[in-house]
C-alpha cells in the first residue's frame, strides 16, 4: 500500500502540500514509551516521537514486534484525529563499526515496513551516527511519501532535509 505525501519540504522546512509552513522547532517530543493508543493526544503536533534502537530491535532475529504494533496502533489514532509524528531514531547501543551504523538503519527500515500504512508518519529523522544518504536511500525506496529531518548542519546542507 503506497500512501500519498501530505508534506513537503523545501529550504530545511516543512510545508503542507498547499504551501503552508508547518512549524516544527518547538514541537513536542514524545517519549516512544508513552505511545499507546489510550494516551493519543486529541490536538497539537507534529509530534516528535524518540524511538530507541533498542525498543525496535537491534537486528533482524531480535525485532520487537509487539512494541511496533502498539506504536503503529497509536499512530493510527493519530491517523484518526488529523494528527501528525516524525519518528526520531535513538541510537542508545553500540555504532563504532559500519556494520552496526548499517545495523541501525535496517532496524529503522523495519520500524517504516511496520507503520508502513500510517498516513499520520511525517518521516523520519535522520540519526546522526548513520549515513545520511543511506538512510535516507534505504527508507525512501519504499516510502517516497517521508520527509527528512536532522538537526545536524552537516545534513542540513541539503535543503530537502527539515531542521528540527
């Protein structure tokens, strides 16, 4: 299911597809800890949504695939209310190697394969420990609809990425 973009970005910011800047500097950030569908918000967002690489999974044979169904459970809430979330991976283990710099962006690729029908997810947040381009190419290949995020002036110099 290939989901339409309802974002764009342009010059390191968000717009609505009709033009309209969406603000995101001050918008709240959200413990991935306390998205369950119960506690949805009714207003507000984007909602930046810090997800650990630890609580996804740090490989393919230890992906946490209850925790991803209760995050794709409350973005669908989100989904429901006209509410918005970019996901901002965490990288709370181990990236010295390129191995694992991989390992976490095909962590987070199966994290987008899960919330794949959520028409609530922005985009996602590029992690500073991983190739910008790769994640970047490896998230987008199947979801074209994301947008970029990075507060890291290195990334930022490409203006298709939105400073948060």
């Amino acid at each position: 299911m290939k989901l339409e973009a309802r974002f764009t970005s342009r010059d390191n910011s968000l717009f609505k597809l009709d033009g309209t800047e969406v603000p995101v500097s001050n918008a709240d950030v959200v413990p991935c800890a306390e998205c369950v569908p119960d506690s949805a918000p009714s207003e507000g967002g984007p909602f930046f949504v810090k997800v650990p690489w630890t609580q996804v999974g740090l490989d393919e044979e230890h992906y946490n695939e209850e925790f991803l169904a209760i995050f794709r459970d409350w973005l669908k809430v989100l989904e429901e209310r006209n509410l918005y979330a970019v996901v901002v991976p965490e990288a709370d283990s181990d990236t010295s190697t390129q191995a694992k710099k991989e390992d976490l962006t095909a962590s987070m690729k199966h994290c987008a394969r899960r919330i794949k029908d959520c028409a609530s997810v922005i985009g996602f947040a590029i992690p500073d420990e991983t190739d910008p381009a790769f994640f970047k190419e490896e998230l987008g290949a199947k979801h074209a609809q994301y947008v970029f995020f990075s507060k890291n002036p290195a990334v930022l110099s490409d203006g298709s990425v939105v400073r948060y």
